[in-house]
C-alpha cells in the first residue's frame, strides 16, 4: 500500500490503457469509488462527477498517471481547459486590508 496508496500501479494503468479498445467506455472501482472511463483515441479520460465540477466546463480527466500530477481536464468535446490563473491581490486590495487591519488595532 505505501507504493500504491491510489489504489493504481504504472503497470496496471498501462494494463488498463491495453484492454480497453478505442472509443470504449468500462466503469473501473478505484479507491472505494466507482469511475467512468473513457478511452479516445490512445488517451484514457476519466468522467468527472464530483459535485466541485457542477458549474465548470470540465467533462473529463485524463488518467494518464497513478497520482493525478500530469492530468488534464477537458470539456465534452475533449477541448483542453486551460488551468485557472493564480488570484492576484491588486494594489487597492492592499490598501483596503491594510486600511483594515489599522482600524481593527485601534
């Protein structure tokens, strides 16, 4: 378990990617979950469900490693979804909590 504790080998993703056939849909238990799998084209896509995604225009994730560092999410056309910019705090935002923080030491 220390060495897969996603409950996913290399080896068994890779198994996994070899069974499936193009354009092929199976249903894999992972983690004490069941997951949609997809595999289009070479690529395997897992289906997101998590109520996180409810409003997102994200449909799939790749599953192309055990722990999730390279995955990618797409939408229903399997169009890449760039990741969401780091949230910036602008000047005036530092002003203003500035501004706050002298009030509530006063």
């Amino acid at each position: 378990m220390a060495n897969s504790g996603s409950q996913l080998t290399i080896h068994g993703l890779f198994e996994l990617g070899s069974a499936l056939r193009r354009e092929e849909i199976a249903v894999l238990f992972r983690n004490n979950h069941f997951s949609t799998i997809y595999k289009r084209e070479d690529q395997l896509y897992q289906l997101l469900t998590d109520q996180g995604f409810l409003h997102e225009n994200m449909v799939w994730e790749t599953l192309n490693d055990v722990d999730a560092t390279f995955s990618e999410f797409v939408n229903g056309n399997f169009e890449t979804i760039p990741p969401a910019p780091e949230p910036s705090t602008s000047s005036s935002d530092l002003q203003n909590m500035t501004l706050q923080q002298q009030i509530n030491s006063e």
